[in-house]
C-alpha cells in the first residue's frame, strides 16, 4: 500500500475537480518529490477521450507546508 498525506487545501481541490467535472469516474493521484523541499502533487482523471486512461493533469501541490 501507498500512502502520502494531502492537506485540507489538497482535499478541498479534489472535491472541486470532482464537482466541475462530474462526468470524470475515476482519479489517479501521484507525488513526486524531485527535491529535498516537498513533494508534488497530480490529479489525471479523463475528461476528452475515453480511449485513454488520462487526458488530463492538474497539479494541487500545497507549497505552503514546505
């Protein structure tokens, strides 16, 4: 299991992406981190092409807890 923790920003985020496109079932997030201040937070949900598993990416990194 993978576990990262996300802040109330973060979640809050999500919660807006699920409302602005309702029509999205499914949401991948990934964190990354390429350096030593914080890592990087993606949303990839499809929203265009429902051949591909995403189109789209949003990033929702909450840079203020660095």
């Amino acid at each position: 299991m993978t576990e990262f923790a996300l802040t109330r920003k973060q979640v809050l985020q999500l919660a807006d992406l699920a409302a602005k496109f309702p029509k999205a079932t499914w949401f991948s997030l990934e964190s990354e981190s390429k350096n030593d201040i914080g890592e990087s937070v993606t949303v990839k949900f499809t929203m265009f092409d429902p051949a591909k598993d995403f189109d789209t990416t949003v990033n929702i990194t909450d840079s203020t807890v660095w």
